[in-house]
C-alpha cells in the first residue's frame, strides 16, 4: 500500500499486463512500498533499488514503466531518479594513455565520463583500476548540488608504505585548449589513513552545460596526469638482545661497507641468528618484505648484518627490482640504488653491513628501517638458438609465427597478464633482429585495444648485471582483436658473424643459444579502438597549440627588432654630445695654436 497525494491509501499498480500477475512476488510489493513511502538514507534507497533491480529481471518486468505508474499514484514524482539509481553505477571509461618519457616519469590518462552525471540523483561514477607507478589507483567522479567532485585513490594501500606525488584533473573543452578547466595538486602523500586526495569542487555543472564541455557523443573528457612518484615504505624493528663481550654502549662514528656475497640454496652462516623480519608491503603489485640477520656471536666492534629483499607473491616470473634503503634514524646506513634480478623463489641477494644492529641505531631499542622502492619489471626468460636450420628459406619471410624466421628456433612466453606470446630470431639480414608475436590478440575484447609496452635484453653468459639492450627500446603498440598478428620487428647492433665467434659472449658455449629477458613495463586495455570524434578535439588542441607557439615567436621577434632600434636610436643620442665636446676642444686648440 502507499500513500497518494490527497492523503487516503491506495492499491500499488503492481499487476503486470501479461498473464503471470497472480504470481506476482510479494518481496516486490514490499520493496516499492518502502521506495515511495519510507523514510531511509539514499544509500538504503539505493540498496533496494538494486535489490528491485534484481527481482525484476528474474520476473521479466519492466520496471521503469511499473515505478513510474506507482510513483504517480503515490504523488512523488521520483521516478526518473530512482531509475537512475536503480541502473547502478556508471563506468568512467579509460579511452587513451600517453607516456611523456621525461624525467618525473609523467603519464596522462584520458577517461570518458557519461553525461549522466549531469543529471539529479545520478549515483558516483568509478573508473576500474589501472596501474602508474607500480601501484593500483582509480578515479571518481562525484556529484553535488552545483559542482562535479574529482577524486584519485590508491587502491593497493599498505601498512608503514608512503606514495607520494604529484597529480592534476583537466576537462577537455570541444572549443578551445584554453577553455579548458583543470586543478593541480603536488606531494600527495597516500597511505591507509589517506588514500584519497581531489577536489570536491571541481567544475559547476552549469559551466559544463554552457561552455560546450559536452562532446559529440554526449560524454565528458577527462584527463589526469600523474607525475614524480615516491613509495617509501618505513617500519621499526625491535632489536635482539646483545651479546658479544665488547663495550655495548660505546658508539663511534664509521663508515658503513656493503659487499655481494653470493647466497647458495638458501642457508645460512651458523654465526646469524634469528632473522628480524618487517611486515609486508605492495608494490608492483607484488608483496614484499625486508629481512635483517645480525650477526652477534662476536663482539660488537666486529659485528655484521646481512640485509635482504624478499618478494612472497608472483612467483610465475622473474623481475627485475630497484631499491634502496637506509637504516638508522639519522641515515646511518644508505645503500644507495640497487637493482638485482629475483628469480621464481622471490629471494633476492642479500648484501652485508660492516656493522652490528645496535651500532646502526645508535643505543635506542628499535632500528629504524626505510626502503625506497623505485621499480619493478616483470621479466620473461626465453632461449633461442642462434644456428639456423636448413630448408626453411621459404618460411623466412612468411611472417607466420612459429614457421620460424630464417630457420631460427622460436620461444613460447606469457606476460603479467596471462597473455602469450611467441619470439623468434632472425638470421635473414646483417644485424641480429626479432619478431615478437601476440599470440593471444583474438582474445582482445572487442571494441577495446589493448597497449602494451615491453624492452628487451640479450643476456651474456658472464651474468652481467646489466644485459645488453636492444636497439631503440622500449617498445610499444596497440593490439586490437583479429585473427593472427604481423609481429613487431626489434633490431639490434649485433652483426651476425659475431654470432660465428667461438667465445661469443652472448651464446652458451655448449648449445649456442642466446638467453633473452624480455620486460613487461606496461599494459592497458582501452575504450574505442578506432579513430573517433574525441580524437579530434586533441588534434584540435595541437593545433590551436602550434599557433599560438608561432603568434608568440612572432611577436617576440617584433619586440626583438623593435628593442634593436631603441638600442640603436640610443646610441646615436648618445654620441651627438660627444661628438659636439669634441668639436669644441678641437676650436680651442687651434685657436691656442694661432695665438702662440
């Protein structure tokens, strides 16, 4: 039952036109009862309209017809808006990304936004999760009264891990780049107590209807970019008890050596004791941990411990990982950057501090322990034999993978997402090349393309810590759904007679195969594959870009030649008094000189 506008009871319209009425469910009943006459919270309003949502799809009713007639007879006049709610939440649609390769590692994403947002009671609009800085974010967009809110949040928080940087919201306006409306903000520093940061005032809704932000297709563009990232994950770690028979409590000042030491199925020295371990932390989408094994069997003056990086989870791939961490509260310890290479166990190679525990923090009961994570690459290792087998000349430029390019041997692989792969060498050309095939493109979604961007490196045999890269990387592309992929061709400066070479420090001395790492660096699936009417208004925008670039140049030649006339017009002003003086002393003398 609910109430009409002159205030008696009237039957609810719940009696559909078709012949199933009289199993009509009663929970409906219910739940359209408290939509139009109960008093709740929109977030309680929202929970039932789904729930209504559900039941009527199970009932095969139309329920935008049945709220609209109950709506008129309850006399609310809300129909519209619990429509809108009932739909759930709208999708901000990631639809472009651009890496500007400059030194703050700058990346801008560029979201769809519905204009449905324009509209009364329209619910948050989320974006899915995507990746910057080797940690999970996404955007909201949120509706008042008068204003759009924009919103960044880290999605992948940790305990004791600190991100900071720097971030700004642009709508795009179809005019001019100049109209368009943005917000900056600089050192946001995200953690589990603060893992959101925007602006609720954002841009007035009236503006957005007036000053043309709406594009063709009735969405908004919006763009965020993303700079100068920083995850700093710092703990405190309780010291073990002391022994040792030196004098604990004298502390002088040192410098603190680091050296390899090469680690071998997993032991350790008998003389470290229990390890001191911190709590985990995400980054790269991957947890870790950092592990500290003092060495206290001797005394304190000849005190060490050992320090390691642990990765506990993504064991399918190798990776390659750069840190640094500094112990101490003062900094007593700085590692500097390391970069090492984890292989499928997680454990990377720890290094040792020419110093105990308790001399690095100084006569206090806890270590203070600070790890900046800088990057983490996701690394798949392949093999490829570098002698090419005989009668395959007609598949070397079939380009159909896995015929094998030039005879060469061809490698199976899988990136972070799962998805396949296939490399193959090619012998046919003066330079060593390959070809990598996308093997799984005909699983692209469609109406998606998928970016993808990866390096490449030729592994020597003598374990350099920095392999070989190959020429012009890092790679990208976009990948959209078809049958089979062409293949990106990689070249390198590598002629192939050195391939011939018997102490070629690229190939195994046994079986002459090559070893390659090829990095997985980034991955998005995209909106809209196909060039559409919102990558004209950026077209748009260089342009309008381009010519007030060349009206300025213009313009400050102008003031170039005009500050080079009221140079030169100063100089001349400047000589005729000089010139005069001269004139004068020059009368003088020869006046003098007649006189004598």
């Amino acid at each position: 039952m609910a109430r009409s506008s002159d205030g008696t009871l009237c039957q609810l319209a719940l009696v559909p036109p078709y012949s199933r009425a009289a199993l009509f469910p009663r929970r409906i009943t219910l739940r359209i009862t408290r939509l139009l006459v109960g008093e709740m919270s929109d977030i309680d309003r929202l929970f039932h309209l789904r729930k209504l949502y559900l039941l009527a799809e199970v009932w095969q009713i139309n329920l935008q017809t049945l709220l609209f007639e109950n709506c008129e007879l309850a006399g609310t006049g809300r129909a519209a808006a619990y429509i809108n709610m009932s739909r759930g939440p709208t999708m901000a649609k990631l639809c472009r990304f651009v890496k500007l390769n400059d030194r703050f590692n700058a990346q801008v994403f560029t979201f769809m936004l519905s204009g449905r947002i324009l509209r009364e009671f329209t619910p948050d609009i989320y974006s899915k999760d995507f990746v910057y800085g080797y940690q999970k974010w996404n955007v909201s967009f949120v509706r008042t009264d008068r204003h759009i809110g924009a919103f960044l949040k880290l999605q992948s928080p940790s305990q004791g891990l600190r991100c900071r940087l720097d971030f700004s919201f642009t709508v795009v306006n179809r005019d001019h780049f100049t109209k368009n409306v943005s917000f900056i903000e600089k050192s946001c520093e995200f953690s589990p107590e603060a893992s959101v940061f925007g602006r609720k005032t954002f841009i007035e809704i009236e503006d957005l209807l007036k000053r043309n932000f709406l594009q063709e297709t009735g969405e908004l563009l919006l763009e965020i970019e993303m700079r100068n990232i920083h995850s700093i994950y710092e703990c405190f770690m309780r010291l073990p008890k002391e022994s040792g028979s030196g004098n604990h409590h004298s502390y002088h000042n040192y410098h603190a050596t680091n050296h390899s030491i090469h680690h071998h199925g997993g032991s350790r020295h008998d003389s470290y004791e229990e390890r001191m371990e911190s709590t985990y932390f995400m980054f790269g989408l991957s947890d870790w941990s950092i592990s500290l094994f003092p060495d206290n069997s001797v005394a304190e003056a000849d005190g060490s411990v050992e320090v390691q990086l642990q990765r506990h989870t993504s064991f399918d791939h190798l990776c390659y990982v750069r840190y640094r961490i500094i112990l101490g509260d003062e900094g007593t310890f700085d590692s500097g950057d390391l970069e090492q290479v984890l292989d499928a166990s997680g454990v990377g190679e720890p290094f040792t501090i020419g110093a105990s525990v308790h001399r690095l923090a100084r006569g206090r009961s806890t270590l203070r322990v600070k790890v900046e994570m800088i990057s983490v690459v996701s690394v798949s290792e392949v093999y490829l034999s570098a002698v090419p087998s005989i009668g395959n000349s007609r598949s070397s430029t079939s380009g159909i993978p896995g015929s094998g390019i030039g005879g060469a041997s061809r490698a199976h692989c899988y990136d972070r997402d799962k998805q396949a792969w296939i490399l193959e060498a090619d012998l046919t050309g003066k330079y060593l090349a390959f070809r990598l095939f996308y093997t799984d493109i005909s699983h692209v979604p469609r109406k998606f393309s998928r970016y993808v961007g990866w390096n490449i490196r030729l592994v020597s045999k003598g374990g350099s810590p920095r392999p070989k890269r190959t020429v012009d990387g890092p790679y990208s592309k976009y990948y959209v759904q078809q049958e089979a992929d062409d293949g990106y061709v990689i070249r390198t400066d590598i002629l192939l007679d050195e391939l011939k070479e018997p102490e070629c420090p690229y190939l195994d001395g046994e079986d002459r195969k090559m070893t390659l790492h090829i990095e997985w660096m980034d991955s998005h699936l995209l909106i809209n594959p196909n060039y559409t009417s919102l990558d004209d208004v950026t077209r748009l925008h260089k342009h309008q870009m381009s010519r007030e670039i060349l009206a300025l140049q213009a313009e400050n030649y102008a003031l170039e030649k005009q500050l080079y006339s009221y140079q030169q017009s100063l100089a001349k002003t400047s000589s005729l008094p000089s010139r005069s003086n001269s004139r004068a002393n020059s009368c003088e003398q020869n006046s003098t000189i007649n006189r004598m």
